[in-house]
C-alpha cells in the first residue's frame, strides 16, 4: 500500500485546530517543529522603541504526518480547515512520496509501522 507524507506550513496560533482537525480524521501521530520563513508577504515593518525595522522571518510552525494514500484526501482537508484565516500568510501543504516506514522498537514495516 502506498504511504504519503504531508507537511504543513502554518501559523502557530492554528496547531491546535488543525490537530484536533487530523485526530477527528483518525491521523494520531504527528511531529510538530517550530520554524521561521515566509512567502508572498515577505514579512512585515514593526517599530521598537521609536526604531523601524523589518521582521523578514514569521514565527511558522511545520507538521509533518505520514499516512495511507487513502487518508490523504481527508487529512489535507482537515489541515486546510484547520489552519485557514482567509489572510495571507494561512501556509502550505506539500504532499510527497514514502517508499517505507520501520517502526524502531518492533521492525515493523510498511503502513504497520505508522
């Protein structure tokens, strides 16, 4: 059975929606980095103590979740859901090929192993 991996841009204020969002779903592990970047926006002109300066680098946070090809279709919908303010900087999904998966304490493979 083919395994896919989604990784999802976010902002951080959303993690627990879109987590709540992907347990609803049946996805229970996920990993979660925090992590710095931006897009179109290019970030954004704040002020500090009568100084301006350009903030270039928003405070994002990244999940990753593998899964069954099968879950995919309703785990992005869940992230989108999840994460969506209607404003620019909502975030990414990218959705890539996993050609296996070993459980470390078992040796298990393969969507056993997820």
């Amino acid at each position: 059975m083919q395994m896919k991996k989604i990784e999802a841009i976010i902002k951080p204020f959303k993690l627990d929606e879109v987590k709540d969002a992907l347990h609803e779903v049946g996805l229970q592990g996920i990993t979660v980095t925090e992590a710095k970047g931006f897009g179109r926006q290019k970030g954004h002109t704040e002020q500090y103590r009568g100084a301006e300066y350009v903030v270039d680098f928003l405070p994002k946070v990244k999940i990753e979740v593998v899964c069954e090809e099968g879950l995919v279709e309703r785990a992005v919908e869940a992230i989108t859901a999840g994460a969506r303010t209607g404003r620019i900087g909502d975030g990414k999904i990218f959705i890539t090929a996993i050609d296996d998966v070993i459980r470390i304490r078992t040796g298990e493979k393969g969507v056993a192993a997820i």
